[in-house]
C-alpha cells in the first residue's frame, strides 16, 4: 500500500486544495499549458527607472506603456476598490494594482457570481504563480506598478512558502529543498545566477585560445587520472561492472594523441570519499590540454583565466572573501608568486625540508597532526614533504600563488623536473594554484614517456594490490596510446565549483551545488 504523502493532512494543504476545487468549478483552468508574457520585471526595472510613466488615471485609461508578464505571488493587500500585490521573479519583483471595476480574470465568467477582485482575494494565495496583462504607472512614492486589466492564473499552489520572518533558516532544509531556498533568498539565488556567468566566461576564454570543447565517457571500463576511491556500478547488457569516471585525464590525452592539439571538458567527476566544506562526491571540473606548452605555460593560462573571471564578474582583480571570521582580499592580478613546495614548507611552516631526516618528518608529523600513523610509518620521503605542505602551509595560502615543484609521489602522470638536481631528488614539474586557503587547481607537465609511465602506473597497480583504495589500475589502452606519440603537453584541472564559492563569498561548497549530497531523513 502507498502511503499518503506527509503534507496530506496539513490544514493549509486541504485548504488550497479546497480552493483548486472551487477554482475548477469557477471555470478557471489553475493549470493552463502557457503564457506569452512580453516584459520581465528587471526589463521594466531597467527601461522605465528613469521615464516618466503617467498616473494611475492615464493607466486605467491605457495611455501608459502596455505591458504583459509573469511571476510568484509574494505580497497581497486589499484596501477598498483597489488591491495591491508584489510578484516576484528570479532576481526581480514588482508592484501590481488590481482594481474592483476594471481587472478581469482570465476564464472567470460574469455569471460566476464572484467579482474577479474577490475572486484575487479568496482564492489566490501567496505562492500562486499568475499572468498579468496591463499598463504601467508610477505611484505617489515614484514605486513603478503595473496597473493590472486581466489577471491569468498559471499556477495554484497547493503548499504554502516559508513565512517570510521565520522563513527557512536551516541549513541543512536549506540544502534540502533547494528549490524553496531559491524562492526566498535572494543571495542564494544571485549566487547561482555568478556561477553561470562564470562559466560562460571560461568558455569564452577558451574558445578565443583555439581549445575545442569535447565530451568523454563518464562510464569507464577503468578509472584513473586521480588517486581517489571509484563508484562501482554494473551494465547488464554486457554483464560488466564498470566505473564512473574519477578524472577526464586518460580519455582526453588520448584525444591529445590523436592529433587535436589544444581540448578541453567540462562535467562531473566522481570520486567515493569524504563530505566536507569543500568537498563533495559528486563534483564540476574543468580539464584542459595543450600540446607544445609545459607548466610554465599552463601558470600564464590560469592566470589569465582567473584575471578575465574577475574582471568580468566584479568590475575588478580583487577579491573580498570571509574566512575564520576575517574579510580577506586578494589581487588576482597577473602575474602571480611562484613558489617551490620546499619553499613555501620553510616560508610559511619554518621547516628547512633539505635539513630534516625523513624520520624527523615523521616525528613532526606524528606529534602535530591526526595522520594515521599506519600511514607515516609506509610514506616514503616525497609523500612526507607532501603531508608537511598539507598540514601546515595551505590554509596560510591567502594571497595568489603557484606552489611548484611536487615530488614524484604526488602523481604518476607528470614529466621529472628538468632540472637535474631536483629530478635526482624525486621532483617533477607540477604546480598547484592557491588563493584564500583553497587549491584553485592542479596541474603538470604531461608525461609522455611510455617507459617511465609504464613503470609509475605500475607502482599504482601494485599499491592497488596492496589494498591502496585510492590507487588506481594499470590501463594498458592508455599506455598503447602513449606508445603510439603524445606530443610534449601542459594539463590543468580545475575544481569550477570551489572557485564558484570565492567568487560568490561562499563558506561552503554546497552553497554553489543546486543539490549537494545529503543523508537520506528518516
């Protein structure tokens, strides 16, 4: 047996549904299939701010601009022959006059036995979406309003909104049902509307530097590209459990080898790990690829890339963000700082890494973090310097900076540093960008030596074996590719949603997903 929905014996639920019902016999379609509005509210915001739009009187005579739009109710008053309201649509509302001799109401009979100005009055309620045709004018207080000639139902809500003192102040409800926080934050609402904007600007840049956008598997008969825990799921057409995809690494180098020399993708990635502020498991990224360039080159790109969203969004490089109680702001002007890992370990953690034994590593990390000491006792030296610039130099990362320079054990895919020294040390030419405690993204200098990848993806595989559950398997496919010629190339992937929060002053990454992941209620 089905059973009744939660809301079913809510009083307002019988209510409105008591209403629909008369609504219906009234004549009145609540559900009609459209509506041809000709004018939004920010159009009307925008074009008549400053025009002179005639009175009330010249409105009811339809001497004043004639305009026709649609939004939610949000606000009704009834004073007398005359009744005023306020709908509201994504990011604008406006004023609404019914009046008691001229206002119709589309499909409402004169024979119905109810005015339409009663009919507004008793049978719309707030939330009801409505059509309104008519003629503008300004109000005593200059308020521009839309003197109301036929009204049109368009949509009869049946569940009331948030009230609007109380409103809907959990988060979490507020993660929830998204699509009620859009309705009464206005923020929330601005913020996705930046996020859009933001990622029509990337596109932009990307089109003018000659990358071409394509689109790659997002089930994987192998996962890899990332060292992170894979969703499992199965395709019972071909009795094959498959991956959905961790990174857009391997298929867009294989691309690459296929002689497009400058591609890019954004979409999902998936990686089965934990929720936190800026984490989340199902996730945007952006992955671009250029053959002939090296990770000097891909430094300038994500400058670029980053100056151009600021410009463009905020009328400036710089950026104010909220963090641990204290605005910050930042320049993101180009060019950026460059600093080597071991650098930044010294500068920020006051650590010299190069005078540290790898057992007073472990010794500094084991006594200052919460690292598994399973974990330090089988970390080699590169991996180390990796927990040090982790655990004690990120969050300090305020201003723009490229941290340079990884050691090897940070990535399989990434060329050994062409500097002598720092390739018989275990470094190879990797960078991450950070502003405001936040890596923006990650990126290298592609290998493409098939030997030396054979043999790193082989160390993957082993640590697979070993029960490693964020390494990944060896993928013969993409080493035939590599075989086969990849140009010398630079690669970048960028985190689009955590770049959404600091462009947006957002404390969370669920603040820039429509529908974050959240554990089922009970």
């Amino acid at each position: 047996m089905i059973p009744r929905p939660p809301y079913h014996d809510h009083e307002e639920f019988q209510n409105r549904n008591q209403k629909l019902a008369e609504i219906k016999e009234l004549g009145v379609d609540p559900f009609p299939y459209r509506f041809d509005p000709t004018h939004t509210a920010k159009q009307i915001s925008n074009d008549f701010q400053r025009k002179q739009l005639g009175t009330s009187e010249e409105a009811a005579k339809g001497e004043t601009e004639k305009v026709c739009l649609a939004g939610r109710l949000i606000l009704f008053r009834a004073m007398g022959k005359n009744a005023f309201a306020n709908i509201q649509e994504a990011t604008h509302k406006i004023q609404l006059m019914f009046n008691r001799d001229l206002t119709t109401v589309e499909g409402l009979s004169k024979l119905a036995g109810i005015t339409p100005l009663k009919f507004i009055e008793k049978k719309i309620d707030l939330g009801d979406l409505i059509g309104v045709e008519g003629h503008l004018f300004r109000t005593q207080k200059g308020e521009i309003t839309v003197f109301v000639k036929k009204m049109t139902l368009l949509c009869k809500t049946l569940l009331p909104l948030p009230e609007k003192q109380h409103g809907l102040v959990d988060k979490e409800m507020r993660y929830r049902k998204r699509w009620l926080d859009l309705i009464t934050h206005e923020e929330v609402r601005k913020s996705f509307l930046v996020r859009s904007h933001m990622m029509r600007i990337i596109r932009d840049f990307l089109h003018e530097g000659q990358f071409l956008e394509v689109e790659t598997p997002v089930l994987q008969n192998l996962y890899g590209g990332a060292e992170a825990r894979p969703f499992t799921t199965h395709i019972h057409a071909v009795d094959q459990d498959v991956y959905l995809r961790i990174s857009l690494e391997i298929a867009l180098k294989k691309i690459l080898v296929g002689g497009i020399e400058r591609i890019y993708e954004i979409g999902k990635v998936f990686r089965n790990e934990g929720i936190d502020r800026t984490h989340n498991p199902e996730f945007t990224m952006l992955e671009a690829y250029a053959a002939y360039w090296d990770y000097n080159d891909m430094m300038r790109f994500l400058e670029h890339l980053i100056e151009k969203i600021a410009k463009e969004l905020l009328g400036t490089t710089k950026i104010a963000y909220e963090l641990n109680g204290d605005t910050h702001e930042v320049n993101v002007e180009a060019p950026w700082k460059r600093v080597t890992m071991k650098e930044s370990i010294e500068e920020f953690a006051g650590f010299a890494v190069d005078n540290l034994s790898d057992m007073e590593i472990h010794r500094v990390l084991q006594n200052e973090t919460a690292i598994d000491p399973k974990i330090l006792s089988e970390a080699p030296r590169g991996a180390l310097i990796t927990m040090l610039f982790d655990e004690f130099v990120v969050d300090k990362l305020i201003q723009p900076v490229h941290i340079t320079d990884h050691p090897i054990e940070s990535t399989p895919l990434c060329k050994p540093h062409r500097d002598p020294e720092q390739k018989k040390e275990g470094f190879v030419e990797r960078f991450e960008s950070f502003f405001l405690g936040k890596e923006i993204c990650n990126a290298y200098s592609e290998l493409n030596d098939p030997l030396i990848q054979r043999e790193l993806l082989e160390l993957q595989a082993i640590k697979l074996e070993k029960g490693d559950e964020e390494a990944h398997p060896l993928d013969e496919e993409f080493l035939e590719a590599i075989c086969q010629g990849m140009p010398p190339a630079a690669g970048i992937g960028i985190g689009l949603d955590r770049l959404a929060m600091l462009f947006t002053n957002s404390p969370s990454i669920r603040d820039v997903l429509y529908f974050p992941i959240m554990k089922p209620q009970t």
